[in-house]
C-alpha cells in the first residue's frame, strides 16, 4: 500500500510490537473472547471481519456499546507485523481512479485477503471530523492468521466506553478525552523490530 496522506494516516494505540484494534460483539462472543485471550468457537471465520485501530469510531459503530450484538466492546491487541501483513496485502474497499482500470481493482477485490475502507474519524460527540480512520476487513488466509496468530490479548472494554460516554453526556469532555486510548499516527514497524 501506499504511504498515506495526512487525510487518510492510521492513528491508533501501538507500542514497539503491538497495535490495539477495537471490535464490538454480542457478550456471548465477546465475554469469552476477553475472558479466554481468544475467539470463541462460535466466532465466525468464515465471515470477514472489520477491525477499527479508533477508538471513538468504534463507539460511533458500536453507539457506544450499546448497540444490539454489539454491546461487548473489545480492544484486541495484535501483532504489528501480523497488522503490517494484512496491509501489505489488502486492498481498497470502493474503486478510485488512482488504482487504475475497474477490471484490474475489481480482480485484486475478489484475491485480497484484506481490504482497506477510510471513513470520517469522529470527535466525543461522535461527528464527523475532517480526516479519516482506518477499517481494516479480514477474510479467509487474514481471518485465521488474525486468530491464531496475532492476537497477543483482549480486553473487555466496554465499562471504558460507558464512563466516557457518561462523561461526555455530562459535558465533562476534558474529562473524557483524559480516559481515551492515546492514539498516535502508526508508520508500520519499526526498524529495529
């Protein structure tokens, strides 16, 4: 992929090796998820999945996890190579002309196991900023490595996203952004690693 502009960076929560993305689920996928380190059996692999390194666009998703079979939120820490791999081999979600012909973006559509959308970042009151957030859909070859492999833990956060959420109804947004994840501009790995 190419090196992205200010508009479309990843920002997220990352250390030296690892990169935290977020996923909502109902409490019968997500609970164990968070209590076991890994997926359930009733995880679907099969599906693609869409892993959000935003924090607040993951409460824009979820409403703050509150949404019916989204009301577990997760903060899935990965692997940064694994989250490297799925983005060297991703592709873009909807056409645009810099990727060349429809035929040629429609084919590598249908081979990538990893797809790439930028949607509107949002603010604590989940409206759209002027930049955008990264999702990040993985399916077939992306799904199990993601599973298997990457995944260095899960946390439930879900009580997280209710007391900022509060915090915000109560127009304590100082407050509140004190609480958020601190998610800055993510470049891959680095050199050393």
């Amino acid at each position: 992929m190419e090196e992205p502009s200010a508009r479309h960076r990843i920002r997220a929560l990352h250390t030296p090796s690892t990169i935290t993305v977020y996923q909502a689920y109902d409490p019968a996928i997500g609970l164990p998820a968070a209590r076991d380190g890994r997926f359930p059996a009733a995880w679907k692999r099969e599906r693609m999945t869409w892993v959000k390194p935003s924090f607040l666009w993951m409460m824009y998703r979820s409403g703050w996890g509150t949404k019916e079979g989204q009301r577990t939120v997760l903060a899935v820490d990965i692997r940064r190579d694994g989250f490297d791999w799925a983005l060297a081999h991703a592709c873009l979600s909807q056409y645009e002309r810099e990727v060349g012909e429809p035929a040629f973006w429609k084919r590598e559509l249908r081979r990538a196991p990893a797809r790439v959308q930028w949607d509107p970042e949002r603010d604590l009151h989940l409206r759209p900023l002027p930049y955008r957030s990264l999702q990040l859909g993985l399916a077939g070859e992306a799904v199990r490595r993601y599973a298997d492999e990457w995944i260095v833990g899960i946390r439930d956060v879900t009580p997280l996203a209710h007391r900022v959420h509060a915090l915000v109804r109560d127009g304590r947004l100082d407050a509140a952004r004190t609480l958020l994840p601190v998610e800055r501009v993510y470049s891959g790995l680095p050199a050393a690693a």
